[in-house]
C-alpha cells in the first residue's frame, strides 16, 4: 500500500536508460530496486529518501524525446502492487499530485475492502473500531486504508479532531509514520555516559526496529499462552534420509525437514481450523485458505517470514520447492513485498540454531505460532504388545504459542499433540 524511499540512484539532469535502477524502496521488511520506465533525462524528484509514498503516486518525472505524455507503465501480473512505485514519464507536463484511482476512492462505509495485516494490527493496538476503520476515508489503491490514513486518524482522534486540518498525503512528513511506535519503545534514552566507557554502542538498522515495534505489539494485542509436547520422529528422519538423493536427482530440490513439517501442520488445521483464524473485535475470522509462513533467517541474522500460498493444496515435491526458493530468495534479498503477506499460520525451526525448544511470539494478526526444536537421538520406552523396551529414537520436542482470547488451553494443547501425531505416525514405506 505504501513504501519508503531508501535511496536514489538518479539526481535531477541525469540520464537514465530503460529498466536501469532509479531508487530503491523498502516496503516493510522487503527492500527493492525500481527500475525506470523509459529512457530520458531526470528532470525532477518529487520525493525525499525517507519519505512514505503512498502506491499509484507520480514520484518523479523523465524527460523524452517523444511529442507526447507516455503514461507511467503499469504493473504487470507478476509484481506484486506493494512495490509498484515506478516513476511516471512526462514530456514537460505538470507532475499529477494525486491519481485518479485515489481520487475517485475518498468515500465512506467501504464494508468489504481489504485492510492489510499491518493496518489491522494498528487499528487493534489503538483501540480502533472495525466500524470506525470503515469509515476512514482511503489513499490507497482503490480506495484501500494505509498506514498513513489509519495513524492520521488516530492523531487526530486523539488531540482535538474538531479544529485538526486534513493533511496532504505529499505534505506530510515521513517521520509522522515513522515515529509511530508504542509508548514502551518510545522510552527516553540514558545519555552515552551512563553506560560505562568499556562499551560498544550499535544502532538498530531499519528492519530490527520493525521487528522490535512488531513484536512489543504482539505481546501487547494477544495473551500468549504456550503449550509444549515432544514427538517420535525416527520414521520422518529414516525415510528423509533413504530418499534425499533420489528426491533431489528426480525433482532437482532438496528434500529438508520443513515442507514435511508443514504437511503435517496443513492436515491437522484441517481437523481444527479455529486455528487458522484472526479476532476483529469481538467477530472471529476463520480463514478458509492456508497460507503457511516459515521464519527465516537472513545473513544479517534478522529474521523475516516469507509464506507458501495454498499450502493445502500442494503436494510435498510442490511444498518442498516453494520452501527452498522462498528460502534461497530471503537469503539473497530477492523476496518481493507480496511474499512476506496474507499468512494465516506460522512454523519457525529454532532447532535450525541448535536450540531443544522456544517460547515463539505470534506474528499477527495470526492466533498461532508453532517452534520445532532440534531433532536428537535419546534412550526412550517403546509400547509395543509384546511389552515395553528402551531403544534409542529421534525425538524432537515442539512448542505451540497461541491467543487465549480465541484459542483455549485445550484447544492448542489438542492441537499440537495432533501435529505430533501425525510426525509420529509418519510411513517409512512412503513413495516419493
């Protein structure tokens, strides 16, 4: 709905080609590279780095050779709207402050528009209305809400919204956005002497204080409850290591831990799917797609959740190649904005970095977060109708965090233990 600029590649008389780079964007987690849309010469920026531009605004302008206005080319099927902020080509025309798709979406009582996860997230932690978010007038893409629209309405909800002037989106300074952040983030820093001189002082970088404002709201919106259960996983470790090499020879991929981990996940949400669902207010979304997120780790050590669309609907050789091309393109910074949106559960592996289980915090507007922890051999007692007997199994222990205002201790207790299960119960005769 809206991205920030992070860098400009090209200044005001510069000449640029078609598809070289002109700036780059951050949208949430996800940065890119915007490419130009003809060839011509910079003739004016319309936007700051750090500023927030809203999609659909013109942000610059590139002087052509041709007789005419060429209209700024629009997205195509594969890029996803989120990272749309190309700039628009004129031949000496006044620069368009404000599109017609977002003029024409100023109107009140959009009852089945679309809020994304981010607006939603927002309008819980401030107390706003679903009725209330209704009503607020959107910039967005066909009238969508943003994060400006929603954090201009609580302002001015909040001072005096009889005498407060309404905004121009082009006027308002990114800070206004960027400086939104819970009272608890917002604490007055001690000055650099109270530390000690034996210290080492580092800035957060953009996407850490994302993650920090994202987690400080979760643990304010939802009351965590955690779960925990461990899982026999010998029949899932033996059969992923008779078929590895043919997997990757026949369907060129790897065949990991996760997609296996996932199907179990996409069975059991099936048998529950209050688990895949969302609280607005008092109402309770059940979603009926499954979109499964997996928290990734990129080189700089943060993490980010990139999500398998439909996950219901792929087989395992499908779920496998979606988890290691979302993985391998987190890793190389080739995600797009639409692939970290729209999940309705999340697995994170903190088994990956050795640990036996986690206490993991929801990523909402989710109610359910599910941690695998290291897999590793133990001595365990073996039921069997012949008797009981001490072998030596693969064991992995996993933990569930929920929201206790729509899920019960029973429910993520039953929950879990039918994920367990069905690891458990996995076939080592299995076809690939």
């Amino acid at each position: 709905m809206e991205a920030t600029i992070l860098k400009w590649h090209k200044q005001p008389g510069e000449h640029v080609n078609m598809d070289e780079t002109v700036l780059e964007i951050a949208t949430d987690k996800v940065d890119s590279e915007v490419p130009s849309t003809a060839e011509g010469i910079i003739e004016e920026v319309l936007y700051k780095v750090n500023d927030v531009v809203p999609i659909g605004a013109v942000i610059a302008k590139i002087k052509t050779g041709a007789a005419e206005s060429i209209p700024a080319t629009p997205a195509s099927p594969a890029t996803p709207v989120q990272e749309t902020a190309t700039a628009t080509v004129t031949q000496k025309a006044a620069v368009t402050t404000a599109p017609a798709a977002i003029k024409a979406a100023q109107t009140n009582g959009h009852i089945n528009r679309f809020y994304s996860p981010l607006v939603l997230n927002i309008a819980a932690n401030e107390g706003v209305s679903m009725t209330e978010l209704e009503n607020i007038p959107g910039s967005g893409n066909e009238g969508r809400v943003t994060k400006k629209d929603i954090l201009e309405y609580v302002s001015n909800k909040t001072s005096r919204p009889q005498e407060a002037e309404p905004v121009s989106r082009h006027q308002q300074p990114a800070l206004q956005v960027q400086a939104h952040v819970p009272a608890q983030v917002k604490a007055e820093q001690a000055p650099i002497s109270s530390y000690g001189n034996n210290v080492e002082i580092i800035e957060m970088d953009r996407m850490r204080k994302l993650i920090a404002d994202h987690m400080v709201r979760s643990k304010h919106t939802s009351p965590h409850v955690t779960s925990f259960t461990e899982a026999d996983v010998t029949n899932l470790v033996l059969w992923r290591e008779k078929v590895k090499k043919e997997f990757e020879k026949r369907e060129a991929t790897k065949i990991t831990f996760t997609p296996l981990f996932i199907e179990a996940i996409v069975k059991c949400i099936k048998k529950f799917p209050l688990i895949n669902s969302m609280l607005d207010g008092d109402r309770i979304i059940v979603k009926k797609d499954i979109h499964i997120g997996m928290a990734t780790a990129l080189p700089t050590g943060n993490l980010i959740v990139p999500v398998i669309r439909n996950a219901d609907q792929l087989n395992l050789v499908g779920l496998a190649k979606q988890v290691n091309n979302l993985a391998e393109n987190a890793r190389t910074g080739k995600l797009k904005a639409d692939d970290t949106q729209g999940g309705t559960f999340t697995l994170t592996n903190v088994g990956t970095f050795g640990s036996l289980m986690g206490t993991p915090i929801i990523n909402q507007p989710q109610v359910a977060i599910l941690a695998v922890g290291a897999i590793k051999k133990r001595p365990v007692v073996v039921e069997s109708p012949h008797g009981d007997s001490i072998a030596i199994r693969h064991m992995m222990y996993l933990s569930m965090s929920y929201d206790h205002r729509i899920v019960d201790g029973s429910l993520g207790a039953t929950f879990l233990t039918a994920v367990a299960k069905e690891l458990e119960n996995f076939s080592g005769d299995r076809e690939i």
